[in-house]
C-alpha cells in the first residue's frame, strides 16, 4: 500500500505529464489499459532485457491485496520471457520486500520492473488505475519506510485514505479489488502478446472479454 511519489515535472524525456487513469467501470478498460502500457513500454523498456513484473501487497488485507491477486492470475498464463514476482501463494509484502528486490538484482542483468500496489486516495478516485514512470513507494499509505521499487509503476484505488488506514484497507470491497486484477492482468498479458513476449502458441489462452485496441 503505499502514496505516489511525488516527481518534478518539465522533463522532455519522460513522460510524467502523461495522463494514463482509467477507471474500471470503462466499457474498453482493458484495451484503454494495455493501450497507455504499451505507450510506456515503447519509450522505456529495452526488450534485450528481463522483464519483471513485481506485484505488491498481502492476502491478509482486502485492499492490499490487488498485487498479488494479479500476480497469481499472470501466473496462469504464459508470460514468455515475463518473471513475476508476488502472487497468493508467496506475496511479496513488507517484511520480505527488500529480500525479492536483491533477489531480482542478483539474478537479473538489467532488469526492467514494472511494480503494482494497491492506493489509498481521494473519493473521487477510487476505482481508477494509473501508470506512471519510475519507481512507487510502497507503504507510504500505511506509514511504513520501504525501499521505492519500479521503472515503471501501476496503481490501483482501491479506497479512500487519510484516516484509519488499515481498517479502511480490511473494509474494502473484494468486487471492486477483483475488477482491477482482471483489468490489468489481460492488459499485460495482451500487451505482452503484442510486444512478441510470448510464444503465439500461447495465444490461445488469451483474454477474449475485449478487444485490444489496434
């Protein structure tokens, strides 16, 4: 759970001032989604590399628990050359964050990572998902000093922050969660599929609820 960081912006070769919410009640919102991924991944990934996908947050908390249960349904598909890191069954959380990123420093060369967490935020926010360059600052949401993670990042808001923030967390709705790893697992998979990450015998397991966008 964390509070995005906060980034000068008046960089011409980010794309910080890119505005990639959607929200999951959108007709297309897989498609809009894996459209803006796709948008980042050109300007920012090296496909030379490994591709890591770290999803943060625990099974223990409703509302912190949007990382892992997209991890677990990226788990399912084939992802290639694609590592995740973070599902139901072994989370990537608090206590063992710092461990998964040496890990991945370890055995990655130039690993690029995309980190997803869940979000507190402001009413009229809930149910958006974000993409943002560079790294996120899990934990922030919750008043915990993790290390920040990611070159790029995807967030989800799941309820609103500012007070009593882990009853908040364990009064979220499991609906709402759910709808936000269905989203962004087939806009990474699909995404994914599209950048030639996966093998097209793969493709037979894709998504078929909406049609990419071209």
């Amino acid at each position: 759970m964390w509070n995005q960081l906060i980034k000068k912006k008046g960089d011409s070769n980010d794309l910080l001032n890119f505005n990639s919410r959607i929200h999951i009640e959108h007709p297309n919102a897989a498609a809009v989604f894996q459209a803006n991924l796709g948008l980042f991944l050109s300007h920012l990934y090296d496909p030379s590399g490994d591709l890591i996908i770290l999803c943060i947050g625990t099974d223990r908390s409703t509302g912190d628990s949007l990382g892992p249960l997209t991890g677990s349904k990226l788990q399912q598909l084939n992802l290639g050359k694609t590592h995740i890191f973070g599902t139901l069954d072994n989370p990537v959380h608090a206590v063992n964050l710092q461990e998964i990123i040496q890990q991945i420093e370890n055995d990655f060369k130039n690993p690029f990572i995309i980190a997803l967490d869940a979000c507190l935020g402001r009413s009229e926010s809930v149910g958006y998902i974000s993409i943002k360059e560079g790294p996120l600052q899990p934990g922030t949401g919750v008043n915990k000093n993790l290390p920040a993670v990611g070159n790029l990042h995807i967030i989800g808001i799941v309820n609103v922050g500012g007070f009593m923030e882990y009853m908040v967390l364990q009064n979220t709705r499991l609906s709402l969660v759910m709808k936000m790893a269905d989203i962004i697992s087939q806009g990474i998979w699909r995404e994914i599929q599209k950048q030639g990450l996966v093998e097209p015998a793969a493709a037979e397991t894709a998504y078929s609820a909406e049609p990419p966008l071209p």
